[in-house]
C-alpha cells in the first residue's frame, strides 16, 4: 500500500472527521494523531524527522492509504515529494474557531507533564507532539495572535506550493462532494461523519 492522499491541514480543522470519511469511502487506513497512541513505536520515528533525521516513510507510513492531523501533516512537503502521486488536502476553518478549539484541546494537553507511573513510550508520546506542534511548528509562541499568523501562513504556503489540480483546500462543513469528486469516488448515502468535539477529545485524552 501507498499513501494516496497527505493531509496538510493543522489539528481541529476536522481532522478525525476527515479519517471516518476517508476510511468511509476506501482511503483507508488513514493516519492521525490517535494511530500513533495505539501504536507508540511510531513516535520516536516522527521525532526524529522533526529533527531533520532521515527517516523511511514507507517503512512509517506503508500500512496507510491516506493521512491527516499532526504529526504527519507537519511534514507535508516531504510526503508530497517521496509519494508523489499522492493528491494533498489542506483542510481549513474559520482562524478564530480554529484558534479557540486548539486552545481548549491540545494546548491543554500539552501542557500536561507526564506523571511517575507514565509508560516511557506514552512519555515518548507527548514529547514528540511538544516537539512537533508547539516547537517545531509554533516556535513556542502559542498566544493567539502569533498561532493564527502561522496557521494562516501555512495555509497561504500549502496553497503556494501544491499545483491546483494535486490541491483540495477543504472545509468538512461542506460535506461529501467536494471530497469525493476531488478523489473520484461516489458520494456516500450516509450523511458525512462528524466527530471529535471538544468534548470527545478530552474523552480520549483522559
């Protein structure tokens, strides 16, 4: 398996609704933050990239059709150049919704230390997410002001870089179509997921 399509777009921009939709309509497996809870080994190989290490991305990413949120969206120039048939989606929303539900989700996170009994590889975890979010892509400036101008530059930038017909800049409020049509698949009868509200975030971060 190869990775068909790269998400670059930031977390809370519908990211796990994106990863139903997509393993919904045969994009699946997909990638996200939570694939790297459940399977730890993964989180010293996204720090390392971070770190500017060479990396195998098939031997990472092989088992996976697509990918979104962070951590591997932070490296979507890369995967862009090593799949290069894979189509790129940026999913964006509103900056200042995005800012407000990043704020009460994972910057909260972040900012929890791990505890005396915490597991090295769950250590290893939110070490790499610190390095990658709030380092590496916030340069540690995380007050709203400084985190809406990076995500909008790098909205700006992914739109720079990508040809228009490898690029979906997509928004999960407007549903299926656009979606489908960008990939060429049917659209669902089902209505389009929508999951992982601030609620259902801190209930998996529990």
């Amino acid at each position: 398996m190869t990775l068909k399509l790269i998400g670059a777009g930031f977390g809370r921009t519908g990211t796990l609704s994106l990863k139903a939709a997509l393993e919904a309509i045969g994009h699946g497996p997909c990638h996200h933050m939570l694939e790297v809870f459940m399977n730890q080994k993964q989180a010293p190989v996204f720090a390392a990239a971070a770190r500017g290490e060479s990396v195998d991305w098939d031997a990472l990413l092989g088992s996976y059709a697509s990918l979104v949120d962070w951590p591997g969206a932070h490296f979507w120039r890369e995967l862009a150049i090593h799949f290069p048939d894979a189509k790129v989606l940026l999913s964006h929303r509103d900056p200042e919704k995005w800012y407000s539900s990043f704020a009460d989700t994972i910057m909260k996170v972040m900012s929890v230390e791990p505890s005396e009994g915490t597991p090295a590889e769950t250590v290893a975890v939110m070490q790499m997410a610190k390095l990658i979010v709030s380092d590496k892509t916030f340069g540690g400036k995380l007050d709203k002001e400084s985190a809406i101008a990076v995500y909008e530059a790098h909205n700006e930038t992914v739109k720079r870089t990508i040809p228009p017909e490898r690029l979906l800049v997509f928004d999960v409020a407007e549903g299926w179509e656009p979606l489908c049509k960008f990939l060429g698949v049917p659209v669902p009868e089902t209505d389009f997921p929508r999951t992982n509200s601030r609620e259902e975030f801190h209930s998996h971060n529990r």
